[in-house]
C-alpha cells in the first residue's frame, strides 16, 4: 500500500524547503498527463525514435573510444597473461556490479520512481531515491570492503589454469578495482532517475569520456611501472575513468525537478518495491553476467592468453551491439514501463516487436560483416607494438563466433527488459537460468576439442535457446508477437547480409592482394570492402522493401527538413 503525499516527517527548515520546492519543480516541469493519459502512438514513434537516434550516435563515439582504447592497451600488452590477469580481476568486480550496481538497479528502480511520478506523488518518489542513494552506499561499501579482504580466497576460483604468480597479480589488480561497486550503485540510481524524465545525453555520453579518461590515464602512468606491474595502469585508469563517468549524469541532475535530501527511510515501501524486483533482477542481470567469467573459466584452461584473447574479440563484439541495440533496448525501457503500468498491452506488445526488428536489421548485416572479415579487423585493429600476428588468429576465431550470437543477444537483451518493465522479473530470471546452463555445458563440452572457438560458441547457444524461451513465453503474455512479420523481415534481411557478406569479403581480398598489408592498405581494403558491402546491403533492402529502412529513411528526411 502506497504512502499518501504527507509532509515529510521530520520536516523542518532547509530541508523542508528544498523538499517543498523539488515537489513544486516537479508539477510545473513534468505534467501528469504525459504518464496518465495514453500517449498518442505518433507523437511517442517519433520521440522515441529521435532519443534512440541521438543515444546510437553517442553510444557510437562511446564505443569508438572504446575501441581506441582496445588499441592502445592491445600495443602496450598484446594478449599475454598480465591482461588476461586484469580481464579476470575486472571481470569478477563486474559480476558483483552486475549484482548489486547499475544494471540491477535501474531496471529495478525505473518502473517504481515512474509509477509514483506519474500518480504524482513527487515527495514520495525523491524521498525513495535519496533513500536508496545512500542504501546502496553503505551496502556496497561494505561489500567492497569485504571483496578486498577475501580476494586471496574468491579470485583462484575463476582461474584454475593459472600459475601462481599471476594468480597473485589477478587478486592485486582486483583489489584495485573493487571500488567501481560504489561508484556504479550510485551511478544505477542517478541514471534510473534521468532515464524516468527521458533523459537519456548524460548516460549516453559519459561512457565516452569514460573511455577517453582511462586513454589518458594509461598513456601518463604506463611509463612510471616496470614489467608486468606496467598493467597497474590500465587499472587505475579504470576506477577514475568509473569516477569521471558518475560526475556527468549527477551534474544533469540539475535539469530534473529531482533534489537529493538526506532521507534514510528505510521503511519506505517503494524501498520493499525496488529491493523485491531487483532481487530477480539481480539474479538475472547475474547470470548473464556470469557467462564472461565462464568464458574466462575456461579460456583459462585452454592457455594463458585465451581469457584475454575472448576479451578482446568480445570488445569488437559489443560495438554494433551498443551503438543499437542497447540504445534502443535504453531508450524504449521507460515506454514499455508506462504501457505496462498503464495495462496498455496492444501498444506495448507493438512497440516491442517493431524494436526486435529494428535490432535484427542492424545486427544481422553486422554478424555477416563479422563472418566474412573477422581476420583482417582484427589485424587491422589490434597488430601492432605487443599484439603479434599468432594472436590474432585465435581473437580472429574468438570473433567469428561470437558473430552468431549477435542478433540474438540484441534481441535477447531487449525481451529482458521488456519482461522488467511487466514487473515479472522472476521470468527473466528463469531464462537466464537457462542460458548460464546451456552456455556452460556447451563450452564444457567444446573447449576440449576445439579451445577458444568451442567456448564462444557455447556462449552462441546459451543466448538463443534463452531467445526463443523468452519469444515463446511473451507471445502467451500479450496474445501474438507478431512473429509472421518478424520472420518475413528476418528472411529478406538475411538475403541483404549474404549479399553484403560476398562482396565484402570479394572487394576485400582483391584490394588485400594489389596494396598489401601496410597500415593504409588495410584501411583502404578492409574499409572500402565493407562501404560496398554496406551500399549492397541497403540496395537489396530497399528492392526487397525491408519496412525497417523506409522508418530510418523517414527518421532522416524528417531531421533533415
């Protein structure tokens, strides 16, 4: 049962003023209407479409940023076994994020701060962040205290194939980077709460200056260590960057009606709200999170470069995967909030549908682009300084099979957080059962064979025996999920991505054997290779009339006009 809009209680001076004045800001900033009455499904398309298309451009600088960064740390330390020790002490941090942090929390948080917004009890929502807000500090304070002390003990687990001195560097690094927890647990709710106002700069871009802060670090400390200790930097620059990027979106919290008091209530029921739907949430977010260190598991079992080597194809990997799919999957997160708050079905079962092909009409082509050049990205990108020729074929490998999982983890990721915004988290959680399992039965089974590629693909499976799961459970939700149409589009963007994938891989080969493999070379062979392919692709698309290119054509010729 939901609190009434009393007074704070205590309510005295200052505090009362700015409590009073937030409530005032936010009846005048955010009318009501916007979340009560059904929003007309024009006017919504073309919002959505214009913040998904300014979050894909700025998640595209975030994810060329991170791509320069791969770089640089690929020329300083190749894939040898210092970074693959820092991949594993980054990746366990990572996991308890995924847990308690960001990821857990905004889809937690989101559909409850919006409820209690739209039924304009404005007090009620901003007691509930500022109370969450210094929860999650004490609560991942103490959990990063703890991590930094049992390191010895929790680190060896995730990786058996190592020796012991670089063991010992992995539980160094980590304890290193276990402080991002706090900073990322604020970050979910500073986030969560921009996100409701659909605010969406911020978020989008701190992730490049995060990139280009952990550039600049790296650059300016690398020299000051010696040895393997040289990978120290690349750490530290981790946990400022981490800093950098929660200073941005706190700073545009000043363009919401939000203002942070100093509110403990515990008691408060949102607060039961939020903790009850991030705990499947948490368990969710967990597992998938879970597959990296499986991966690394394994990898580690195959040799000492394997974890690393994973890491880095699976950074070239999420490049298409952030610059669209996850945008969109952000950006249409508070939507289907509001459809599902607001029983809205028919709206949200379209919007969902029409997002699913939108993901697959880019990361289809993406996948083939990745099949057929997965070799020369991976010189063209990593080879230099200490990235050797021998270890770009096994991330080249690493690569071309996490190309099959593409689409579906695009897809995958946007049914997750539809199933977020019904409030029937335990769901997903299922279904994350099933892809952690599937996954480490399927590299358990083709790491022995088949090492760094058997791993992968494991990882390929595990994400689509989940897709089709979540598809099939949906579809009973809202009566239909318009898989005719999904089908029809999958066919004829499949047909477009062959087109593109043969002659990428043709005009590639040719321009590879008359330049050579200079620096240059390759950047004209591999880049005109893929512009042709890429005018194939949308060719065939638009003789096939894939619905999905005349709504970006639209998009264009709107902002354009």
């Amino acid at each position: 049962m939901e609190r009434s809009e009393a007074p704070d209680t205590p309510n005295h001076g200052t505090r009362a003023i700015n409590a009073d004045v937030a409530v005032g800001e936010a009846e005048a900033f955010y009318p009501s209407e916007e979340f009560v009455l059904p929003t007309p499904r024009t006017g919504q398309g073309g919002r959505i479409a214009r913040s998904t298309a300014f979050f894909s451009v700025a998640t595209a600088a975030s994810r060329v940023a991170g791509l320069a960064r791969e770089i640089v740390a690929a020329g300083y330390f190749g894939v040898k076994g210092p970074v693959s020790a820092f991949t594993i002490a980054f990746q366990v941090p990572n996991l308890v994020r995924a847990l308690f942090a960001d990821a857990a929390l905004q889809p937690a948080f989101v559909p409850v701060f919006t409820d209690l917004v739209g039924r304009r009890q404005y007090r009620e929502a901003f007691r509930l962040a500022s109370t969450l807000l210094l929860l999650i500090t004490m609560v991942l304070g103490a959990l990063t205290a703890i991590f930094v002390l049992a390191a010895p003990v929790i680190i060896p687990v995730f990786a058996p194939g190592f020796e012991e001195s670089l063991v010992d560097l992995t539980v160094s690094l980590s304890r290193v980077l276990f402080p991002i927890l706090i900073l990322l647990g604020i970050s979910g709710i500073v986030v969560g709460i921009l996100n409701s106002y659909d605010r969406f700069g911020a978020f989008a871009i701190s992730p490049f200056f995060w990139n280009v802060t952990i550039i600049v670090v790296l650059v300016v400390l690398e020299p000051l260590f010696h040895g393997e200790d040289k990978i120290y930097a690349y750490a530290i620059g981790i946990l400022i960057g981490t800093a950098v990027q929660l200073v941005i979106p706190a700073w545009d919290l000043r363009h919401t009606p939000y203002r942070f008091t100093w509110s403990l209530d515990w008691r408060h029921p949102g607060v039961r709200r939020v903790l009850l739907l991030m705990l499947p949430v948490t368990i969710s977010l967990g597992l998938i999170n879970f597959n990296a260190l499986i991966n690394s598991f394994f990898g580690s079992l195959v040799s000492k470069e394997a974890p690393a080597a994973i890491d880095k194809a699976f950074r070239l990997y999420q490049l298409p995967q952030g610059i669209f799919s996850v945008a969109i999957a952000t950006v249409l997160f508070p939507t289907l909030a509001r459809f599902a708050n607001n029983k809205e079905f028919v709206n949200l079962r379209a919007t969902l549908a029409n997002g699913m092909r939108q993901i697959l009409f880019v990361l289809v082509p993406a996948a083939a682009t990745f099949l057929a050049l997965s070799d020369p990205i991976i010189r063209l990108v990593y080879q230099r300084g200490e990235f050797h020729a021998n270890e770009t074929v096994v991330v080249a490998t690493a690569l071309f099979w996490f190309a099959f999982s593409l689409p579906t983890n695009g897809v995958y990721l946007l049914q997750t957080r539809t199933f977020f915004s019904l409030q029937k988290p335990w769901q997903a959680t299922g279904l994350a059962v099933i892809d952690l399992v599937v996954s480490a039965l399927a590299a358990w089974a083709l790491y022995g064979p088949f090492g760094v590629g058997g791993i992968v693909a494991g990882t390929g499976i595990g994400t689509s025996a989940a897709v089709f799961a979540q598809a099939y459970i949906l579809r009973r939700e809202f009566g239909g999920l318009e898989l005719g149409r999904l089908l029809s589009t999958t066919i004829r963007i499949s047909i477009a991505s062959l087109a593109l994938a043969a002659v990428s891989w043709v005009v590639w080969d040719l321009l590879d054997q008359a330049l050579g493999r200079s620096t240059v070379a390759q950047i004209v062979s591999l880049g005109t290779g893929m512009t042709v392919g890429a005018i194939v692709y949308l060719g065939v698309a638009w003789v096939l009339r894939i619905a999905e290119l005349e709504q970006i054509l639209r998009l264009l010729r709107r902002r354009g006009g």
